[in-house]
C-alpha cells in the first residue's frame, strides 16, 4: 500500500514536468498504471474527466489518487497538482518582466512538445490494446471517433456514446 | 460585502465557480474565461499574456490561467479566490462519481462500458497530442521538432522513464532552438 506522502510526491512530479492538464496523462500513466492502478481504473479516470465538467488534470489526479486510498488520496492527489502552479504562478507574477526576456525557457519548452506529443501516442496505444477491445469493433470505435474529433464533435459526447455502444458489443 | 475589495474577491470566486461548471475541460474554459474577464476585470493584452504564460510553465494550464486573470484583477487574494472557483467543481463532481462507481466496479455493463470506452480514449488522447503538437509549434514544423520527437520516440520504445526523455527533450531543445536570432 502506497503511502500518501507517496502519492503526493507523485502529481508533484508528474505536474511539474507537464504544462497542462491533457500533457499529463501520458505521464501519469507511466508513473501509476501498474504500481498503483490497473489499466481499466486508468482508462475509467482518463474517460470520465473528460466528461465531467471542470479541469481535466485535476478530476484525473482525484480519480487516481480516490482508487488508491479513498477521499484522503483524491485529496492529496489535489494539493499536490495544484501545489506547483500555484508556487511557481505566485512566484512569476512578481518577476515577469525579468522573465520575459529568458529566451531559454521558451526554447526548453519548444524542445519539450514534440516529445510529449509521442508520449501520448504511446499512451494511446497501450490503453487502445489493454483496454480488451482490439478487434475490428474497436478499431471501428476508435476510428471513427477520432475523425468526430477532428470535425471538432464534442469529446465528452464521443467517450459517452462509445461506452454505451461498448454494452451493446461486449456485454 | 460592502467593503469594495470584499466585493471583487467574491465576483472573483463566482465567476470561476461558474466557468468551472460550465466548461467541460481546461482549454475549453479559455472562451468562457475570455468572455468573463476582458473588458471587466482585465485588458485584452493582460489576458493574451496570461494564456501564453500558462502554456510554458508546468502545471494544470486552466489553474495557471485562473491564478493570472485572479492576481490582474485582485492581487493575492484574488489568486485564492481565483484558486478556490477553479477547485471546487471539479473535487465534488468527482468525489461523488468515484464513490458511486465503486460500488458498481464488478459489474458486467461497467465492464463492457469501459470496454466500448477505451478506443475512445485513446482517440482522444491521439487527438490531443496533435492539437498540442500543432499548438506548441507555432512556427512550421521544421526539422529539429521532427528530430526530438524521433529521438524521444526511440527513448520510449527502449522505455527509457518519461521524465528523463522530456527533461532530455527540453535541454535539447534549449541548444537547437536558444541558437535562432530572432
């Protein structure tokens, strides 16, 4: 059993390394899924932040942090995303415009995008295969939804109706 | 609430609680935070400074976002207040869920429903990753974006731990892109 100080030190981590809530899944990922966890636990989190209303990040660390150790996980889960921002936001407002002219931050931040982009294709692709739905139903959802989200159809809508079409198919 | 500073802390906290529930996801609220904001609480410019902001640094973008339109228009306490709006939707509406969900772990239709669900996910996430990808990029793509995105490909796929690949990634990115005069 993991240890809240833990699972803490975990979003900490996980919410200084990314720079916004959809960043971080793919790292979250790699830093719960297995240890504390399991694939569909995940895949649940991931679906229903999406859906609920309000930030994405903060309703997937509660989720995760929830499954771990009951309400005092979700609510370590929570102070430890919202700990960073907000130290670093407090600190930035009073030194803006020195910072404004550190080009190098920006250039680390440019480097730092492509490879989270890859690291959530490789997030994708793990929870399209452990999510037990491979054959040509779920390639067929899968598709299908991601051309709705190109034609900039609501994701929340999308994730909805592919569990309900999920009951009919696997049930 | 009659002392006029109390009264822009409170306007501060109801217009996030309000953006919060309404919105369902941290880019999403940008729009309605827009609309709420500029013109009342904050110009134009305070409010392009404060998304772009957002984006560079590390953390939940909507909550950075949040504490910036909050310190424009109230200083620290308006980044509480701002804070607190921005919290509060999201633990209850997720707290409730998780413990109803519980109960119903072991049955089959939840099963079969996170079953149906996870292609969908994982388009999401696929969609995601490009609109980040094509958002961070601004500029074209050229082809040192193509080269770290190859290299921490390779790093992944040898499951080198995300966090060493990004910090690389970042470093990386401070030698090929810190050269450009602008």
């Amino acid at each position: 059993m993991p240890s809240l100080l833990q699972l803490f030190l975990i979003f900490v981590k996980v919410n200084l390394l990314s720079t916004s809530g959809p960043a971080s899944v793919g790292l979250l990922y790699h830093e719960v899924v297995g240890n504390l966890v399991t694939e569909l636990q995940f895949v649940q989190a991931v679906g229903l932040s999406s859906v609920l209303p309000g930030s994405d990040a903060l309703q997937l660390a509660m989720y995760i942090g929830y499954a771990v150790a009951g309400v005092p996980g979700g609510l370590v889960a929570l102070a430890g995303s919202i700990l960073p921002p907000t130290l670093i936001i407090l600190g930035v407002t009073m030194i803006l415009h020195r910072l404004r002219r550190e080009a190098w931050l920006s250039s680390f931040v440019e480097g730092l995008a492509p490879a989270i982009s890859v690291l959530m294709l490789f997030t994708a692709w793990k929870i399209f295969q452990k999510g037990g739905a491979t054959g040509w139903e779920g390639w067929a959802i899968g598709l299908v939804s991601l051309v709705a989200m190109f034609l900039e159809a609501p994701a929340r809508i999308i994730v909805i109706l592919a569990g309900l079409l999920g009951i009919f198919l696997f049930s | 609430m009659n002392n006029p500073k109390f009264k822009v802390w409170w306007d501060l906290l109801k217009m996030f609680l309000k953006v919060n529930i309404l919105s369902p996801s941290g880019p999403a609220s940008v729009g309605f935070l827009y609309e709420e904001s500029v013109g009342k609480l904050m110009t134009e410019e305070q409010f392009v400074e404060a998304v772009g902001f957002s984006n560079v640094l590390p953390g939940s973008e909507a909550l950075k976002l949040a504490m910036f339109v909050g310190y424009a228009a109230g200083g620290i306490p308006g980044v509480m207040s701002a804070l607190l709006g921005a919290i509060i939707p999201p633990t209850v509406f997720m707290l409730v869920v998780a413990s109803v969900l519980e109960r119903f772990q072991h049955e089959n239709w939840l099963t079969a429903f996170v079953a149906g669900m996870s292609p969908a996910v994982a388009a999401l996430i696929v969609f995601v990753s490009w609109e980040l990808f094509r958002v961070s990029s601004r500029r074209r793509i050229d082809r040192r974006i193509i080269l770290i995105a190859i290299l921490s490909g390779i790093a992944f796929w040898f499951e080198i731990p995300s966090p060493f690949v990004l910090l690389g990634a970042g470093i990386l990115g401070v030698f090929l892109f810190g050269r450009r005069s602008y």
